[in-house]
C-alpha cells in the first residue's frame, strides 16, 4: 500500500470535541492498489460518515457515505481505522496516533447515538408517513387540549384552596361549640386530620402550580419550535420548485440552440440530457489511477470469442405481458415530502412501480449467464477475467430505460429461478432484511460456476434526482480452477425527478479482484456530462496481474457491448494540460466480448422488459409459497388493476407491521423473563449468517434445503406472508 501524500497533515482543527453532533477533518483513505491513500475530508454528522475531495466539494458532490449504526469500527494500528458497513469498508489512516483517537471516540459516540435512534424508529416501509396538512393540524389539536386541560388543572387548584379553607373554618367553629366530652374528642382528631389534607393539598398545589408554569413555557416553546419547522420545509419546497422550474428553462434554451443541436444528437441520452457535469460522481472516480491511450497494433490470431445466446431446445416462454395503463399521477405533490428520506421507509402507490420484486431484478443479473459459461471453459485466468468484467457490466444493460421502481420483498420472500433444463443454472433469492433492506442470492450453474451475493439497498431522494446505492459483495466462483472473483456495484442515478423526462445514469468504480492469482480489473463508470465529448455511458478498464503489469484493454458503453484488446506493449508520456503522465498501450484489434440483445417488439408499453423480464413473473407450479409470482398485488398490477393492487399491497404491508409488532412483544417478553437463553429474533428459512473467509465479512449465505424441498413439494416450513 502506498502512503501518498503523508505529508498533508490530517488534521480536524476547527472541528467541535468529540461526541457533539458533527465532527470534520482530513484523513487519508486507501482508493486502489495503483493509487493508494488519499487525502480526503471526512464529515462525520447524524451517524452518517461522509467524504469529500475538497470541503468545497461539501456544497455540491459527496464521494460516499457509511451508516455507523451499522458499521464495524476496527484499529489496525497506531494511526489506521477499517470502517465497514453492508459490504462497504473504508481503510482510512490519521496522521498520528492522537488524531487516530480523537476520530475513533467521534465515532463511537456517533455509532452509540445512531443506534439509539435507529432503535427509537419504525421498522416498516408504511410507518414513516410523510408529514401532510392533517398531520400539522393533529399537532395543533394537541397542543390546544394541553393548553386545555391546564387551564382545568388551574381551575381545580383554586376550589381545592377555597374548600379547604371553608373545612378549616367549620371545623374550627365546631370546636367552640358546647359538647360532649366524647364528641369534643372526636371534632378534635377530625380537625387535625383536615390540618394533614391543607397541609397536603398546599403541597400538592405548588407542584400543580410549579407543573404548569413549566408546561406552559414548554408549549411556547413547542409552538415556536414547530412554526420555525414550518417556515423551513416551506423555504426548502419553495427552492426546490424554483430549482426545477429554472432546469427546466435551461434544458428548453439548451435544446431550442440551432448551435447544439446537432452535438447533442451525437452525444445526449437517449432520453433527455442532464445538467450534471462531469465532476459530479459518487465515489472515488479512476482519474485516481493513470490514464491511458490505446494504440492500434498490428493484428493477431489472439482473440475472445463473441458472445452469444444459448443454442438449444428452450421451452417456450411467454413474450408479452399486459400494456401499461395510462394513469396521470402528480409525482410532485408525493415526493416533495420524501428529500433526504431513505426510499424504502416511503408507502408508495404501485403506480410508480414494475410489476416485479426487488428479488427479480436482482436475478437478472443473470441475463449473459453465457458469458460465465464460456469463461468457465477459459484456460488463460485473464481471459477469465475479461469475460468476468463483461459480465458485471452487463447487468446495468437492462436498466437504461426502467426508471419504474420494483416491489420492495416483503420479510421472507423468496424468488427462485430454474433454468437447469435450458441453461444449466438455477438461481435462489431470499429477503432476509426488511431495514436494512437486504436480500440474499445464490446461483449454481452445471456449467462449471458458483456465484452468490447480498444486496442491500441504500436509496437517498436529493430533490432533482434519486441516488440508488447497492451495498455488498458479489462472489463468483469457478469449479475446476478454483478461482474466485469478487467485486462490487455502482451507484445508479434517476434524473429528472421533479421536472422532465426520467433517465437513468450508472457512475463510479468497480474493482474486480480474483483473490487466488490476485490479478485485478480496474472499471470506470464515466457520469454522463453534457460537455464532455465521450460517448455517453462510457465504461474503460484495464486487466492486470497482481503485480500491476497490465495485460488486457476494456471498452465501451453499459448500455450496448464491451471490447477486450490485448496490450502488446506500454510506455509513459507527460499530458500537456495538466502535467500528468499518461499511460500509452499499444493494442491488438479489440475483440467483442458482449453485446446487449434487442428488446421485444412494443417493449416500450411493457414497462420496457428484456425478453428474460417478460419471463420472471410468469405463473409456474411448484414454487415455494413465499415466492413473488404468488404475490397478489404485484399480480394485480401485472393484470392492469392498478386500484385494486394498491388496495392489496396497503394489506400486505399491514400484516407485515403486524408481524413485526408481535415479533418485538415476543423479545420484550422475554427480556422481562430473563430468560437463560437469549432471544432469537427473525432467522431467514435457506439462508444463513457466515463470515466469508476471503473478505473477512459476515453476510448471508445459502444453507440448503430449498430444492430438496421443491424436489418433495413440502413447504410446511414456509411463513404465511402473502
């Protein structure tokens, strides 16, 4: 690992003491192995962790950020601090040990808080309703029955002194009356016992007294608090809608210029261009690691062979679904309650959705399962490697035109996918995480591959658009060589939220490591920028060997193919804008590794489906009872019943939040019984929690059992969720 830059001291000088709420500083974070560490600010605010390159770059672009509530806190050494958190890790190092500690107190206390607070929140997708007029006037109602019932607390405090001392009186009146001894005795004790009640009710009144002068200045407070609240989410939505209204002005000026046009043309989205330059990314962008030119060398009999679909009797599947209905939905009036929300705990009407599961989405990461085939049969590893890179790309291929949301699974659904007759795989999805959303996914291939995966979904909606950030590690594993590839997602951004047509762009970096031969692949993801004059979409890698040799050029778009060319030969040369040294690879004619299959005819009016999408949700017999094809309202939708599906999915997510209320009563049961044994919380039924012996972390994994179990058609196991 490199140490560049070490010299920048780390410092937080102007940051508040540990434990306050927000904590700020330099530190350096390990990037890649070509790169090494680099000075970056660091936040640290609400339990959120976040980086930028410079503290200008707090204004407009954050590099990515980790939830500590979640996160594990590790100290290597005197001045280094692992962070991981849902598959994410970040290495970072102080500049000494004193800062070092000063950092790991700050966040500690921040994990401690945010945990807290995590615990005080709901734990389902329809709890956190979004703030609407009706909720402000419940307010007001409270606070004008508090203010109610204090006035009858004053009122009761005056009768009780007025009747207390008329008791007084009386008693005392009686005491000067004429009487029998007997009788005398007994106004006597009556006397003092009325004494104990003034006594007792004096005190009883200063504390009503005292109580009311504090609920009183506590509801002025209260009301100042909440007018203040008012004034600012008024001031934010007033910005918003000015911020749109003015984009939408610049794209019209942008498209209505003659002078434009025809650039445009040649190098927009399909869709609708975005105003995002070119500098905006997510994460640490490959302007860190060295740039290259490729050179055309002479050809060679060296070549990847193309793919291509299987070719084999397959059975005969459906190939449409349904047309969308037409249904007109003001998007604003929802999600101007929803900035800086987390997507999942938003209740949305399944107008905004695909009539498909999260868990479905995630199985079409199968769509160019032949590219594994084939690199299974590969002896070169780095061949292998190509074709690997080709086939993480090729997962973003059928998301350039599905701006639809899918179904967030409910606990315990499962999705399977059989395609061993046809293809030789058979894939297993699981929700095993309702928040964090979380799903669990294994796939065994004939063909010679394994690969699994734990996805959770971290999704943020920032106002002009929604920033989708999949967390976790992708694991491929090849049967005969052993090799064992891992890698991991990029962030996927919808544009246009407010205003405009929706498009949908894939931005940051994907390090692809195989840990026996430690050879790695290096991918940028470019952001689309409207000034830039690559083509848009663009994604470049570089395969080399562990000891950074490089050996193999990637190129091309997510959205259509990518290119492999094998370098021959490399050298370095200075740029001449910004004094940084190039790399310069001599290259063999690029060879087509994948190519994106055209859609269906009409796709446009079916949610824009790829031939394996029209497929997933099709009724078969034999699944498990939890599986999405059985879920009514996703079904619903799928038919056109829009009205009736939304009816359905706010039934279902009721019997979930019942489920988890009857879950939580059952741990405070027996927390309260002290019970020897500790309580176990919710367990997913075929998958299990194992620390990965490659990454060191602790995600899900398959146990087994589903397919015997489909094998005897036995689902006794299963949970009623639908």
């Amino acid at each position: 690992m490199s140490d560049q830059g070490k010299g920048s001291a780390s410092t937080s000088a102007a940051a508040p003491a540990p434990g306050s709420d927000t904590y700020k500083g330099w530190l350096f974070k390990w990037t890649n192995y070509l790169k090494g560490y680099q000075r970056r600010w660091f936040v640290l605010s609400n339990g959120l962790l976040s980086y930028y390159r410079t503290q200008a770059e707090m204004a407009h672009t954050c590099r990515g950020t980790i939830n500590l509530a979640t996160a594990h806190i590790d100290t290597e050494d005197a001045c280094n601090i692992v962070l991981s958190s849902g598959g994410r890790t970040y290495h970072l190092k102080a500049s000494t040990e004193v800062e070092r500690q000063r950092w790991v107190t700050a966040l500690e206390l921040a994990k401690a808080k945010a945990i807290r607070m995590m615990n005080d929140q709901s734990d389902d997708s329809g709890d956190d309703e979004p703030t609407s007029q009706s909720d402000r006037s419940e307010i007001q109602g409270t606070l004008k029955t508090l203010v109610s019932k204090l006035d009858d607390l004053s009122t009761c405090n005056d009768l009780i002194a007025k009747h207390g001392a008329a008791l007084q009186r009386s008693l005392s009146e009686l005491e000067g009356l004429r009487v029998p001894v007997d009788g005398g005795e007994k106004i006597k004790a009556v006397n003092e016992r009325a004494t104990l009640f003034r006594i007792t009710s004096n005190a009883m009144i200063n504390a009503c007294r005292d109580f009311l002068d504090l609920a009183e200045t506590h509801s002025r407070r209260w009301q100042r608090a909440l007018q203040y609240e008012r004034e600012q989410r008024s001031h934010l939505e007033q910005t918003i809608e000015q911020l749109a209204k003015q984009h939408n002005s610049l794209e019209r000026a942008w498209r209505e210029a003659p002078a434009h046009t025809a650039k445009a043309a040649r190098r927009g989205p399909k869709e609708e261009a975005s105003d995002e330059d070119e500098d905006t990314e997510f994460f640490d962008a490959m302007e860190d690691s060295p740039a290259f030119i490729t050179v055309r060398a002479s050809e060679a009999p060296h070549s990847l062979s193309a793919s291509g679909r299987d070719q084999g009797a397959l059975r005969t599947r459906r190939s449409h679904i349904t047309q969308k209905p037409n249904y007109s939905l003001n998007l604003w009036s929802i999600m101007k309650n929803c900035i800086g929300k987390e997507l999942s705990k938003i209740p949305m009407p399944v107008n905004f959705n695909e009539p498909l599961s999260m868990l479905q989405r995630l199985t079409e990461d199968l769509e160019y399962h032949e590219l594994l085939d084939r690199a299974a049969r590969c002896d070169s590893s780095l061949e292998q490697m190509c074709l690997v890179a080709a086939f993480s790309v090729s997962s973003y291929s059928t998301t350039v035109h599905r701006t639809a949301k899918p179904f967030n699974p409910l606990l315990g659904e499962t999705y399977e996918l059989d395609r061993s007759e046809e293809h030789g795989y058979r894939s297993l999805c699981e929700q095993v995480s309702h928040h964090p959303p979380a799903a669990a996914h294994h796939v065994i291939s004939q063909r010679g591959w394994t690969l699994w995966q734990e996805i959770t979904i971290a999704s943020k909606f920032r106002g002009k658009y929604l920033s989708i950030m999949p967390l976790g590690a992708i694991h491929l594993h090849f049967h005969s060589s052993g090799n064992h590839y891992v890698w991991r997602k990029v962030t996927s951004t919808v544009h246009n939220i407010i205003v405009g047509k929706l498009w949908i762009d894939q931005s940051g970096d994907i390090e692809i490591v195989n840990h026996k031969t430690k050879e790695v692949c290096q991918l940028k993801f470019s952001p689309y920028s409207y000034f830039s004059r690559d083509v848009p979409r663009k994604v470049t890698g570089v395969v080399a060997q562990g000891d950074g040799q490089a050996h193999y050029i990637l190129s091309g778009t997510w959205d259509e193919k990518i290119e492999s060319a094998k370098i021959v030969q490399s050298s370095r040369r200075g740029s001449s804008t910004e004094g940084k040294q190039k790399t310069v690879y001599q290259t063999l004619s690029p060879k087509l590794l994948w190519k994106k299959y055209p859609l269906p005819e009409n796709a446009e009016n079916m949610y824009f489906f790829s031939s394996l999408a029209l497929t997933l949700n099709e009724a078969e017999e034999g699944v498990g009872a939890t599986d999405s094809r059985l879920r009514p309202d996703q079904r619903l939708m799928e038919e056109g019943r829009w009205d009736e599906a939304n009816s359905e999915k706010q039934r279902l997510e009721e019997k979930q939040r019942a489920v988890r209320r009857r879950r939580e009563a059952e741990a405070t049961d027996a927390y309260d019984e002290e019970e020897e044994k500790e309580f176990e919380g919710y367990q997913p039924l075929w998958f299990h929690q194992r620390r990965d012996s490659i990454t060191g972390e602790t995600n899900f994994v398959y146990k087994g059992g589903y397919w015997e179990a489909k094998e005897r058609q036995d689902w006794s196991m299963c949970t009623e969720i639908f």
